[in-house]
C-alpha cells in the first residue's frame, strides 16, 4: 500500500458524516452525562489534518443531509480542507445514539441515514486522485456494484476500514453484528483491510486469528489489520502457506479514556503512514500513539489541535 512518500499525493476519504449523541461509561451506578457533537468520519478528518504530510492534499468525498450541510462545511474547511466533494441530500444526516455499558463496550441506534452512492455521483469525484481511504462508517456508503466498480476505475492503492459492513439494522435503529453476504467479493476490491478481532471472527467464521487472517489475504487484500483495543494490534501478510502475524502491543499499554473514534484515528493515521511509505510495523505504532491521544479528547471538534499538541 506503499506509496513512497510521494510529494503531492492526493487522498481521497470515503465514509458518512454522522452526528453523535453519546453516552459515555460512567462507571457501575453512575448515571452517564450526554454529549452531542460530529462522530463518524469526522474523527479519521482530524486525525489527517493532524497528519505530518507536507504537500499532501486530503479530499474528503462524503454525503450530508441538507439539515447539517452548513455544519459539515464549516467543519471540513476549519480542518483545511476543500468541501468541494461533497454532497448535499434532502434525507437527513445520519444520527447515532451511543450507549456505553463497559469502557469499550457500547449499543449503537441509527436514525436517519444518507442513501449509498451511486456510481454516477461517486465517478468524477475520484478524478485526479492517487490513494483512497475508505471507512464504512453506516455500513451503507455503497452496494457490492459500486465497490467493484470503483475497483475497476481506480488504479490507486484503497485503505478500507471494514467497520460497519457488518452492522445490521432492526426496526428501532438498533445495530446488530451480522456475517457480511459474499465477503470476499467485497475484500477482494480493497488492498488493505482493518477489522477489529469481533469483525474478522464473525467475517471469516474462524475463532483463530491466524486462519481469520489467512482467509482474509486470499480474498485479496495485501495486508490485513486487526485492532484489539487496549491490547494493541496484529497486521498479518501473505506466506506460501498462509500468513505471518505479528503482534503489536501499545508501547505505553493500555489507556483510559474516552474510545469513541479511537479506532477511526487509527486507521487514518496507519493509512498515512503505509503511504508514506513507512513498513507495517512502523505504521501500526504510529496509529497506536495516535489512538492513544484520542482516548483523553471527547468527541472530533478540535481533535485535530489536540493530536498534534505538546
């Protein structure tokens, strides 16, 4: 995934806008107090804009409902970026409603909900790109179709947080982990995958992760990324025979804090640093201590100046 550290890159960012309303764990008979802010995507912007990439040009390709677009706007150009990809709608912004009943723990509920993109709309907003990072925030940023379209056209290496692809929805909004229907077909459009432990179990049907991974790699991807919260991470490449794990423990260990967007942080600043060339193992540490700030920030607004604050 590689990409030298090529002066002028172009990254697109592919994903959902969504607007939290969260509860934090508040410890055992402790009634949580709300917090309402940007959640989704916005957390992986923050983490770019706080990205050492000089010369770089990050541009985000998102759809917002008409009811927060002056927001959205304003947020992605306070971040330094050009909102000219994106897209207005007339159905409302996603809302979630996030319920923690451990410190990693938590119920997720979905009101409202952007449509997928269509290939008409997404096509001419790859032009001029070099990489894409794509993170399936709602689960339903695209169809099957589209993602092989996408494939097809864009020649570019394509950093994809698995997320909530495998994320179902009951009547009441309420999201439910669910295998993912032709799986590989899916993986096998992107060149590298991050998935946290419950995703790639659940994805692949195998409780051992070195069998997880393996499928995984046959599928397509290059390399495989499976986060593990305050244990750290494991990237897996392809062997003869397989695949070859290793395991990458947080240097300052696990943190306290607040996770929401954590693993969004990671992702985007692992995607950058593969770009820039560094080896896996690198780019998993740097996403560690990226993660590792974010735990003490709440919520995306002003993330971006805490990430990069002495």
């Amino acid at each position: 995934a590689g990409g030298g550290g090529v002066l002028g890159l172009r990254l697109g960012v592919l994903g959902t806008l969504v607007w939290d309303r969260l509860y934090a764990w508040a410890g055992e008979g402790r009634a949580p107090e709300p917090f309402e802010g940007w959640g989704g995507i916005t957390y992986s912007l923050a983490a770019l804009a706080a990205a050492p990439t000089p010369g770089w040009e990050v541009l985000p390709i998102l759809k917002t409902g008409a009811d927060r677009e002056a927001g959205a706007r304003a947020f992605i150009r306070e971040l330094g970026f050009s909102a000219e990809r994106l897209l207005s709608v007339p159905e409302p912004t996603n809302h979630v409603e996030l319920r923690y009943w451990q410190p990693e723990r938590r119920c997720e509920r979905l009101t409202g909900g952007v449509p997928p993109w269509q290939w008409s709309e997404l096509q001419p907003r790859l032009a001029g790109l070099d990489a894409l990072y794509l993170n399936f925030i709602s689960g339903y940023e695209m169809e099957l179709a589209v993602l092989q379209a996408l494939r097809a056209a864009f020649p570019g290496p394509v950093y994809t947080d698995v997320h909530s692809l495998l994320l179902g929805r009951q009547a009441d909004g309420s999201r439910v982990l669910q295998p993912l229907a032709e799986w590989e077909r899916w993986l096998s459009c992107v060149d590298v995958a991050q998935l946290n432990e419950e995703e790639i179990v659940t994805l692949t049907g195998h409780a051992d992760l070195a069998a997880a991974c393996a499928a995984v790699l046959a599928a397509g991807p290059r390399l495989v990324l499976v986060t593990r919260g305050g244990a750290g991470a494991l990237y897996a490449e392809p062997t003869a025979d397989g695949a070859r794990l290793v395991d990458v423990p947080p240097p300052a260990g696990a943190q306290p804090g607040d996770p929401t967007g954590a693993g969004d942080v990671w992702g985007a600043t692992c995607c950058v640093r593969l770009l820039a060339g560094d080896a896996p193992h690198a780019a998993v540490l740097a996403a560690h201590r990226a993660a590792a700030r974010k735990l003490a920030w709440r919520g995306a607004q002003g993330l971006w100046a805490h990430l990069t604050s002495d």
